[in-house]
C-alpha cells in the first residue's frame, strides 16, 4: 500500500481564539526574520519569548537550570567570542568597565575551551601605559591558572580566551585593586617603578597554547593533556569500564628520575582486577597524549617493584599515548556477564533492531574448550538472515548452529541478545558462555556484521492485530499524517492463504484517515506511514472484511473467520498539503481576524 498524499490540519477542529496572540506574534516575527531585522546576538529564548511562546522552551523551562539567569550577558559573550566579533569591545568586569577586552584574533572555530584552575597557558604579552606610552611590560612563557602568579586581573582576563586568540585589555586602577602594575609575578623581569598608581595600562595578550590539566581520584592522580585528541566522530569518546586498550607509555620515578620502563606499547583490559589502579582511573581520549603524576596507591604502594627498580611508596611520572580500544559491554539479560559484547567497527547512524525485525547479517562462530584456549572456527562466514524475537530460524542459520555444537536453537539465542545492540553495518563480537547458549564449550564467539534490517512492527491501537512490514523506507521524511488527514494512497488486498486479489486501487485514491473508505488494517496503519513508505499489512478477518466489519465480502476471502487473513500492500504517495507550526498559528490567527459569517444572510 503507497501513501502518496495527506494534509495534516483540520481547521474545523481548531479553536482560533487559542491562538489568536501567538499568531500574530508569530506572524510579526516570521515578517522581521524575512526583512533581517533581528538584533545580531538574538538568541532562541528571546526568539521564543518575540513569537509569544515564553515560559518553559529556555535551558530553565527544560530541567537544564544552565540557561542565563542571573548571569551577565557580557560575561558569557567575552567568554565565547567568535571571528565575527574581531574589533568589539566588552567588559570584563561584570559591568564596572575597569576591564575591557577587544578582540583582534579569534580562537579556534572547533575549540570552546577556556582556561580553568590547575590548566597550563602559555602567554604572550606586552604592556603599555594608555595613551602611547613606551611598552614597561613583557612576558613569554607558560604558567598554571590558579597558582598566584598571574595578577588578578590578568588572571580573569585569561579565563575569557581559548587556545590561538590574541586580544587587547584596558586595565583601570579599580580592576587592580591595589596590586602591582606587573602582570606576572616573577624574579628578574620588567620594573614599574616610576608608573602612577592611577595609570590606565593596555596590554595585548595572546593564548598560544592550553594544556588541560585534571585532578582525578581525590588528587591522587594529575593527568595534563600534552597532545589533544583529533577532532572528528567519536572525539570525545571515553574507554568504558570493561573496554580492551591499546596504548604505549613510559614511566619513571618522580623523585630520582630514574626511567624503570622505556616507551613500549600496551594492551590491557580495564576490568582486570590485578592490573595499578591508574590504568582504571586514567581519562583519555584517542589519540591524546598525557602526561600523569600518579601517587603510590595507584602505582606500585608500599612495596614497591624491585625487579623495575621501583622503590617503596614511590611517585610515578608517566608518559601515555592513547591509541584505539574495543569497547566491552555487558548485554546478558542478567547482567551476569553470560554475554559480553566487543565492537569491532562501529556502524552508522542512532537506530537499532527491534523485536520481530528481520535483519540480515554475515555471520561467522568460534568455539573455545576453555576461556583462554585458542579458537576453533567451526564454519566460514556465510550470509544469513534472521527475526528477531521469533524463535525459529532459516536453515543456514540453524546449520551452523548444529556445528557448534548448540542444537537448532543456540547461535539464534545469541543473536537475539546481541542483533538489538548493533548500529547498520557494525561489526561486532558477541562472548557467550554456557549458560547462553548451552552446549559443551565454556565460551562461543558469535562475530556478526549488520547488513540491515526489514522493520516489522505491529500496527498501534491494532491489540497487535495487524502487523506492517516496511518493504520501501521513506526518504529523508519524518511526517506522518494524523487522524483525518487526507491522503492519497495504492494498495492490493490478498487473501494470505491462496493470494487471491480481494480488492485493489492501481492509481492513487484520495481518502480520508478514519472515514472508513478502506478496510481498517489500511486505515489504522496509515497514522504511521510516512509519504513514499511502502508495507505490508497482515490483518485477521475483524480488521478487513469480517463478520460486522462494514465491508462486503469479496469473492476469494475464506469462508472461515477464524482462519481468514489478508496481506495488504499499501503505498503512501505524494503530499497535498502540510502546514508546520509556524504556518498553523498564522493560519489560525487570520481566521480569527476574518468577520464571522455564521448567521449571516
């Protein structure tokens, strides 16, 4: 059955006095957006607020509390500026005007970080008395936010960059506070003897580079970012509790220097329980590159490695460069660890199989005799296909499970555990153990690749009744039609049994969601199709042409209700008309603006 038409509004249904405001404000602000006058940094509260939907669609109206309440809006800009802002002038200092800052190089379009505490800036400066006084200030080098060095206000100034800006700053007496006029407390540098207490100074700074620095496990473990990850899917991706590591790293005593391991690679799991506990603790990215000071109760502790030359309660500095690592997942129904999933590769996009779906996968099995002895491939890969839920499956599928040794039903068991957790065309590793899948092996790797899948799904308010197998998947389209959308459909209707054609339309017909034009399998599955969807429909006799359905029995329907089915192919073709929210309280408001003519003569 094709949809090829619906409209989704029926005005008739609509109150508009309910939206006469909304309309109007809305009206306004669509006319305002048109002529491109909207304030330059408008943002979608005070967009919502201008169209009259106030109250709840901000950070504070979802839960977040993040939004900008009792935050200056300056303050949350001069943070943030972006390329478009070089030249402009904001102030630092929470509306006082003792520290401003103009923008002359925005930092990096993909970076949004600012220094916090603990963080390594290394700075670029220079100092000048307003008014073309000679430069009295300079500095080049790297220091950690927070420790005191930076004056206060160089300090506040700081935390409004990211990593590659270069702006200027306006100091007044009042944003000092009584401090020295230098801005970085150091021996042997520039004097400001001679400058008045009162001078305005401008400084042009530049934040060159900024390495993260974290204090993980109650300050036992300092981990500073030496080499940032890459940008791109997955970036911020962290290594999950049972995740397989790859990596290398090169450790020396803190105290002597003394180097006890060269850099080499490394692999681990983070759910071993005999490994330092820094390997547990540690939060990395891939490809970053950290360098860690880890305390000795997360290292080798009171006694030490002497075979490394590792002395007792020694502090470890570590050098560690993130490589990839396979992702470990508990999925057994229990979550007893009966069924641990490895990724492989990961897949595309957000959806996952459901119930009842029909995938189809390449599939291959090894069997070990124990968990750590080598595996034993018990057939090639081969192509198979599989519903999820149904508790049967084809004959290729069964055959390899029948080589393994697990009967007609096992590997099956397994992909119905692991099918649901998998992306299209991930590959992945299902480690299954007895108590999964039976047989004589302590542990079966079931290694499947996603191809994709065929979505069956019962028909809402059916009782599951009828069931829609999607055969053509809509394209780039998300809307539905509602209850008494008009829309624009081919369909055939078999008996399920002898295929019998019972009714069909070969070229679109124009109907009306629940008026009753079509059998109500058709009709009820059509609030969930989308325009260009194509599904088949199984219904039982109640739901077509049964006894006090309304409909006339056609010739070839089975005599016998209660064994009667019919296969429905339905289409879903072309829009008529569709109106989006905008469009709606436009509507709604010009209604309600047009002279009423009911009793009119």
């Amino acid at each position: 059955m094709p949809l090829d038409n619906f409209s989704k509004v029926d005005f008739s249904k609509i109150d508009p006095s309910e939206y006469e405001e909304e309309g109007a404000a809305a009206k306004a602000m669509q006319e305002r957006m048109l002529d491109g006058d909207l304030p330059e940094h408008m943002g979608m509260e005070e967009m919502m607020a201008g169209m009259g939907m106030g109250g709840g669609m901000g950070m504070g109206g979802m839960g977040g509390g993040a939004g900008l309440e009792g935050r200056d809006w300056d303050e949350y800009r001069v943070a943030s500026m972006e390329p478009g802002d070089v030249g402009l002038t904001l102030d630092c200092s929470g509306g006082k005007g003792a520290l401003t800052k103009t923008l002359r190089r925005a930092g990096a379009r993909d970076d949004f970080e600012n220094p916090s505490d603990r963080w390594e800036a290394v700075l670029r400066l220079s100092g000048a008395v307003a008014g073309g006084g000679a430069p009295f200030d300079s500095f080049e080098g790297c220091v950690t936010m927070g420790e005191g060095r930076l004056s206060a206000w160089l300090d506040k100034a700081v935390r409004t960059m990211k990593r590659g800006e270069a702006s200027a700053f306006t100091v007044l007496p009042a944003a000092r506070e009584g401090e020295a006029l230098l801005s970085v407390r150091r021996e042997g540098g520039p004097s400001a003897e001679g400058l008045p207490a009162e001078a305005v100074l401008e400084y042009e700074v530049e934040l060159r580079e900024l390495r993260e620095v974290q204090m993980l496990c109650d300050g036992l473990l300092l981990q500073k970012t030496l080499v940032r990850a890459p940008k791109g899917p997955g970036s911020w991706e962290l290594p999950g509790e049972r995740a397989e590591v790859r990596c290398s790293w090169r450790g020396e005593v803190e105290a002597t220097g003394f180097v006890f391991r060269g850099e080499a690679p490394f692999r681990y799991s983070r759910a071993d329980a005999s490994l330092l506990r820094v390997w547990r603790e540690l939060k990395m990215k891939r490809g970053e590159v950290a360098e860690l000071k880890v305390a000795p109760e997360l290292a080798y502790g009171s006694g030490g490695e002497p075979e490394l030359g590792v002395p007792p309660d020694a502090s470890l500095l570590l050098r560690v460069a993130m490589g990839d690592w396979n992702d470990v997942e508990d999925v057994s129904p229990g979550r007893d660890g009966s069924a641990l999933k490895v990724v492989e590769s990961r897949g595309e996009g957000w959806q996952r199989p459901m119930q009842r779906y029909v995938c189809t996968l390449s599939l291959e099995v090894e069997v070990r005799a124990c968990a750590e002895s080598a595996p034993e491939k018990v057939a090639p890969e081969a192509e198979v296909t599989m519903a999820l839920g149904g508790g049967s499956v084809e004959a290729p599928l069964e055959e390899v499970s029948r080589l393994a040794g697990l009967g007609a039903w096992g590997v099956g068991a397994a992909l119905d555990v692991l099918l649901p957790t998998m992306q299209r065309r991930e590959r992945a590793v299902l480690r299954c153990s007895q108590a999964l899948v039976g047989g004589p092996h302590e542990r079966v790797d079931v290694r499947a690749t996603l191809s994709s899948w065929v979505r069956v799904e019962p028909v809402p308010h059916t009782g599951e009744a009828v069931v829609r197998t999607v055969l053509v998947e809509a394209e780039q389209e998300h809307e539905r039609p509602n209850e008494d959308a008009r829309c624009e459909i081919t369909f055939a209707v078999r008996a399920a049994g002898s295929g019998a054609l019972l009714e069909e339309a070969t070229e679109p017909v124009s109907v009306v969601q629940g008026d009753g034009a079509v059998i109500r399998a058709i009709d009820a599955a059509l609030l969930e199709m989308k325009r260009g969807e194509v599904a088949l429909l199984r219904a039982p006799a109640a739901w077509c042409y049964g006894e006090g359905s309304g409909y006339t029995r056609p010739a070839g329907f089975p005599a016998d209700e209660a064994e009667a089915e019919v296969e429905a192919k339905a289409e879903v073709a072309t829009t008529v008309a569709t109106c989006g929210w905008l469009a709606r309280m436009a509507a709604a408001a010009a209604a309600a603006a047009a002279p009423s003519v009911i009793g009119s003569s």
